[in-house]
C-alpha cells in the first residue's frame, strides 16, 4: 500500500483517500484504502488535514484517530 499523495508535485506518501458524490455535495476523507481506485484521490497527512471542500459542500472524515482530523485553521477551499 505504498502510493504517493495525488497533489501536483507532492511526493509524500498518501495516508487517506478523498472520494466524493457530487450529487450530493459530500467528500469523505477515509483511511488510505487498500487497493487504488481511479475515481478517489490519494492524500497524505499534510493535505488530508488541509483539505477543504467548495462552498455549500459538506466534509465527512471517516478517519478513526482524532490527530488524523486535526483541522488546519484556514483550509484552502477546492476550486470549483
């Protein structure tokens, strides 16, 4: 299970994967999954914690351990 964060020029080794519904207006940020899937995103730690979701979006994190949710205090919203 060692794959790289998805974010341009990022090198470091991706601890979560972001998936979302855009039907729904929802992202979840859960555990890095086992096996790669072409339509989730790889983050690592950095990113996972910086991660923010458009405006009228909502953010589930899935992630058991509560350093894993730390929240930056300013996350950078996606573009979209």
């Amino acid at each position: 299970m060692d794959r790289q964060c998805a974010r341009p020029g990022c090198r470091e080794q991706a601890v979560a994967t972001l998936s979302y519904h855009y039907g729904r207006r929802t992202v979840w940020l859960a555990p890095l999954t086992p096996e790669r899937v072409p339509s989730d995103h790889d983050l690592c730690s950095r990113h996972a914690v910086r991660l923010g979701v458009p405006r009228g979006w909502s953010l589930e994190d899935l992630r058991a351990h509560p350093a894993d949710r730390a929240r930056a205090p300013e996350p950078t919203p996606l573009a979209g």
